[in-house]
C-alpha cells in the first residue's frame, strides 16, 4: 500500500476553481482499481491551501493512475490555478 500526500497552494481568488477541477475527477478515480482513499482537504486557516490525501493498493496503481485522461486533463489545467508547484510526496507505512 502507498499513500500519497498532495500540498497546493492556490492563486488567490482561485480556490473554487481547484475544488471544480477536483470535482471532476474524483469520481473516475476513486474508480479505479487499486485506489483505496482519494480525499481533497482544505485549510481552515488559510483559503488558499489545500492537501490531497491518496491511498493506493500498490505503486502499480498509482503509477496507472498518473497515466488516465482525466489526470492528465487536471494536471493540464494546474498552471492556471496554482501559485506553486504542488507539492507531492509518497508514504509507506512503516509497521511497529
């Protein structure tokens, strides 16, 4: 299993925008197989901040995750609505 973290900061005023383009693609991939959380949150501090919570079967699916229209139509839309590159990192849980 993998997990995935998402940090965006939005262009101020653009913070509807990054929640209607997430909306689109929410749905087709929690679709998917393997995806076994995809959840977008947002800051109560400051509006512009947003953290995307990801939890994948395997890097496998992840990896084809990247890979499908609806991603890559997201990604292609990013420039317009964030102010800095998304941060992304990814987990894996460490059993104690």
């Amino acid at each position: 299993m993998i997990h995935v973290t998402a940090n965006i900061e939005v262009q101020p005023g653009k913070e509807e925008d990054l929640v209607a383009a997430m909306a689109a693609v929410v749905g087709p991939t929690r679709a998917e197989e393997g995806c076994l959380e995809y959840h977008l949150h947002r800051s109560p501090e400051v509006s512009t901040r947003f953290l995307m919570i990801e939890r994948w079967a395997s890097p496998e699916a992840l990896a084809a995750h990247l890979q499908t229209p609806h991603i890559k139509a997201l990604f292609a839309q990013a420039p317009q609505i964030v102010a800095a590159p998304v941060a992304i990192s990814s987990w894996i849980r460490v059993e104690i």
